[in-house]
C-alpha cells in the first residue's frame, strides 16, 4: 500500500511557524509524507527536519501588495495542482483559494487552519479594497468546508456564527521539551546581559503595531531590570530608535529571531514574559499568542493584557498578572510587583509548572488526529 501524501501550504517562511512544524509532526507521526509549501527570503532560517517531510520554498520577486498576493495565489494554485496527494492542509485565508480550488479539481480532502480572524486583522482595518476581497473568498469558501481548525474558541464561536458550521480548537500550545544543548550564559555575555540582573521578555515573530512593544519599553524608565525583545516584526525596526528616545537604551536589549531551541532556553534563562496586544481590533481581542504558552512553558510568570483568551488562561492557572488597565504606568506596576512581592514570583513560578502539564501539545494533538482521520474517511469515499 502506497504511503499517504500531506500537501501543507503557508503563506510565511515556515522556519519559525511554530504551528506548522507541530501539524507536520502528527502527519510525520501517522506515517505521511509530508511537503510544507512556503516562501524563502535573504534573512530566512533553515527548515526543522523531521522523518517524511520535504520542503518547497517559492522565492518571489514582489513581496508586498496586492500583485504579490496574486502572483503567489497562482503559483500555490499550479504547484499543488501538478502534485498527487491524499490530503491538502492550508493554514490562514491567505492559501485558502488554490488548496481549495484543487481539492474540488483533484477529488482529495481539504483542512482548513485558521490561525486567527484573518479578515479582522489590523492589516486591513484601514484597506477597504483588499478586507472586501479576503471577505469575499472566505464568505465563498468557509461555508462549503467540512474540516476546519481554529487557535481558540472565542474565534471557533465567531465561525459558527457567521457560517454555521462546526470548528475544531486546537490551540498553539508547545511540545514539552527535553533538556536543550544550548550555552545561555554565553549567548547573554555575547549581547551585553548581565547574570545579575533581572530580564524581562517579550518574544514574538510577529511585533507589529499595538503588540505593546513600544509600552514595555517606556515602562523601563522606572523599572530597575532589563526588557528583552526578542523576534521580528512590522514595528521592530524601529524599537532601538525609541529605546534611545526614552533613554533606556542601556536597559533595553533589541534581538533579532533565533532557532526554537536557542529560544526556549533564553527564554527559560528569563525572570518573567510580556504578553502585551491591545484591545485595538477583533483579531487581537481574540488572540491567544503563541509566547503566553512558551512562558509558562518556560516556567516563568506573565505579565499580559486582558484580553479574554489570555486572562482565561493567566487567571485560570494563576500563572502571572492580568494587567487592570492598558497604560504603561499599570506595566511598570506590574513588572515592580514581580520583582519585589517574592512569594507571589515563587507562587506565579510553580503554577506554571502545573499549567504546563495540561497546557502542551501531547495532549491538544489528540483534536487535530480526530480531524485527519474524519478527512481520510472522506478521501476514502472518493
């Protein structure tokens, strides 16, 4: 019997995609291949290897604006078309149309992972031409779906709501991990970190305008540690710039994206993480961002915004501080309590411990198995 075949489709680079790599492992782990289709850029980090999987990165010579979206609509639409698979995986709006244009041409089953409310992002609050076409494809395509997966519930509801069918949670919660093999204290000497003093975190590939970057380091002018951001991201280029402006620069560190493992360990070498977004858009009042789990995880507390996902999570485990308001004085409070209330830090410290038992992707795959072995039955109807 031929081996079956997984097609996962990503509008990103892959490397860092951290929900990728776990879906291609449940494939890997039910014995497909499995071919990930992204994009290669300069600064691009080499793709994690795992048993089966083979990887295709389309190097593009637009990357922006609307002709880039076409052009790489076709070329994921002709490339998956002139590929055998049994099941094509599209992960956001963004790869929806060709996966599902070749799924109907091709008779092979379609899952669909949103990874948040796409049409709610704040890339396009302000673009009226480009949310009507990404509305329109979703409003042509969602309801005919028959396997789709979401990051959380408040967005599975929203689904529901607006097409009335079924969504699946699966939520972007890490492996737990064995020890790392990787030198900390060096990698702290070699960006000017002190062992003695306290690190503050914020991570994220994606720290982009109201994540709460600019906040946290504001917030350093009266907190006697240093902030650490860590990742990539639309505003981070400008982060430094503003570090000096605040005259926090000696307090403030700016780093650009590592390897997972190297991330895992700096973070766990951490005092507490930052998980900041704003209430500023559906998308991010929804969000349940991928750092809030690595910290905990990592077995440090959390500072974060109270948004629902999130404070669920922080309150339900009691794992940090929900912040009560969004201003920088209620950060500067925040990190302070941590730093001096120590048997409230020790308390915050152990309940991530527990949070991460229930909290990690041994069990949450168990979902995502259920909605691959519910689309092989439909490709074994055809």
């Amino acid at each position: 019997m031929a081996q079956k075949k997984v097609i996962i489709s990503v509008i990103n680079d892959i490397a860092t995609d951290q929900r990728v790599r776990r879906t291609a492992s449940v494939f890997s782990e039910l014995d497909y291949q499995v071919l990930i289709v992204g994009r290669k850029f300069p600064y691009s980090l080499p793709v994690y290897e795992m048993p089966g999987l083979s990887v295709k990165r389309f190097r593009l010579l637009i990357n922006t604006g609307p002709l880039f979206y076409a052009l790489f609509q076709i070329r994921l639409f002709l490339f998956l078309f002139f590929k055998k698979t049994d099941i094509l995986y599209s992960n956001d709006l963004d790869t929806l149309l060709p996966n599902y244009l070749v799924s109907r041409l091709k008779g092979c089953a379609l899952i669909y992972d949103s990874h948040e409310y796409f049409t709610g992002v704040p890339e396009l609050q302000n673009n009226h031409f480009a949310r009507k076409v990404w509305t329109k494809v979703e409003a042509f395509i969602f309801p005919k779906l028959k396997n789709v997966i979401t990051v959380n519930h408040s967005i599975a509801n929203l689904y529901h709501q607006q097409y009335g069918i079924d969504v699946k949670v699966v939520r972007n919660v890490p492996d737990k991990t064995d020890s790392i093999n990787f030198d900390v204290m060096q990698w702290k000497r070699s960006v000017g970190l002190s062992d003695d003093k306290k690190v503050f975190i914020l991570q994220g590939a994606g720290i982009n305008i109201d994540r709460g970057a600019e906040e946290a380091i504001e917030a350093m002018k009266r907190v006697d540690a240093v902030l650490l951001i860590i990742g990539g991201g639309d505003v981070f280029h400008r982060l430094q710039e503003l570090a000096i402006k605040q005259k926090v620069d000696q307090k403030v560190i700016i780093h650009p994206k590592v390897a997972r493992e190297e991330l895992i360990a700096i973070t766990a070498s951490c005092f507490a993480g930052l998980t900041l977004d704003k209430d500023t858009n559906i998308n991010y009042r929804f969000s349940l961002p991928n750092k809030l789990f690595d910290y905990i995880h990592a077995g440090i507390p959390v500072i974060a915004s109270d948004l629902p996902e999130v404070a669920a999570i922080v309150n339900g485990y009691k794992t940090g501080i929900v912040l009560p308001k969004y201003t920088t004085q209620a950060i500067t409070e925040a990190m302070n309590r941590l730093i001096i209330e120590k048997e409230l830090y020790i308390n915050y410290k152990e309940n991530c411990s527990i949070a991460a038992t229930d909290l990690c992707w041994q069990n949450e795959k168990k979902i995502l198995i259920e909605v691959i072995l519910c689309s092989e039955k439909k490709t074994n109807k055809l």
